[in-house]
C-alpha cells in the first residue's frame, strides 16, 4: 500500500508471514474435500480460518520489518487461490450462481494477470487500496456463510429470476448480500486499477511519440 511504500523489502524467504502464507494454501483443498463431502461445518471452519490469516500475515510482516519479495508474490497468489477455489466448491455444491463465479474468476485473472505483466514487463506495481481488501473480507465472508449454508432468510421477492438469489422469493443463507456488497466493490476496485495502470503507463512514456520540428 501507498502508506508503506518506504518499508524495506527483504529477500527472505522463511519468514513468519511465509510460512502462515504457505499453510493458507495447503488449507484450500481441505476445504473444497471437506465441502465436496457434506462437511459443511468443518469446511465453513477451514475456510474462516484460511481467510481470517489473509489479513493476520499482511499485519504480522508489517510490524515486524519482514515484508518479503516472497511474501508480495505469495499472498495475493494465496489469496486468489482461496476466492477461486472458495466459490468454486459454494457452485459445485448449488449454493451460488454461475455468473458469480464467472466474474469472480475473470476478475482476478485480470487483477493478478494485468498487475504480474506491469511488474515484470514494465516494473510498475500499482499500489493496493482499502476498498479491495473490503470487497475481498466482504467476499470471504459471504462464502462463509454459504458454506455453513445456515440460517436461511426470506427473498426480497422482487423477481421470479432463480440467477439472482435473494432478489426471488426464494429463502437464501443471509452471506449472499455479503456476496453482492463484494462483488460491487469488486468492479469498482478494477476500475480503479485499471485507470491507475493507464496512468502510470503514460507516464513510463511520455514522448512516446517522434518529436516533429
């Protein structure tokens, strides 16, 4: 982030923050087998806790001067991999429409594959704002509840469309407005990010063009 754009990044690669990185990801297919098999409780555990260290490693290396190159690679790949695979068992299991993780996917190619291609193709990383790491607890923990999948509330019953849950009259988990406050903030974020790498694109090409007397 912008605020600690001075903080010294070290080429370590065992660090605290690495390790707890690393266990979040052997914790994303426990989770997927886990749901796959009917254990939702167990499965809505894994998944809290995965997600709840998404923001425990980022606090931990800040405050103890171990921000590593390692860890600015593996935590955002880390936490891709837990959002992907996340909705990705909530569909399987019926629980969230195929246009949500259709947009959900796509924006994080976009996000992960635009911002590794800045990095290393132009050396250019564009800094992380609150609102997307908003939209991300916002995400987590609309799965979250879609996992534990209890309790269920009633529709708004403005639609009769089975895509748009929680709008139709049928009774959804409470996390699926969760699920939509995400995604919102989601598409705003990428914008944001796409105008910040559009600017700063321009700027690593200021007198792109030929000079003309």
């Amino acid at each position: 982030m912008s605020e600690h754009s001075q903080e010294i990044v070290t080429n370590k690669v065992l660090t605290i923050p690495n390790v707890i990185s690393f266990i979040r990801l052997c914790m994303v297919p426990v989770y997927l087998v886990l749901l796959l098999n009917g254990q939702n409780i167990a499965a809505a555990a894994v998944f809290a806790v995965a997600a709840t260290t998404d923001f425990l490693d980022g606090q931990i290396a800040r405050r103890t001067h171990t921000v590593s190159k390692l860890g600015q690679l593996l935590d955002p790949v880390v936490d891709r991999a837990l959002m992907v695979v996340g909705v990705l068992g909530v569909f399987l299991v019926g629980r969230v429409p195929l246009w949500v993780i259709v947009l959900i996917v796509a924006r994080d190619a976009l996000v992960v594959g635009g911002g590794a291609w800045l990095l290393f193709k132009k050396s250019i990383r564009i800094p992380v704002i609150y609102p997307g790491k908003f939209a991300t607890t916002f995400l987590f923990i609309g799965f979250a509840a879609l996992i534990l999948n209890w309790p269920l509330v009633p529709g708004l019953g403005l639609c009769d469309l089975s895509w748009l849950p929680g709008f139709n009259g049928e009774a959804v988990c409470w996390g699926i407005w969760f699920i939509y406050a995400g995604l919102a903030l989601s598409i705003g974020t990428t914008v944001y990010y796409a105008r910040a790498a559009l600017a700063a694109l321009a700027q690593k090409q200021p007198n792109a063009g030929p000079n003309r007397p």
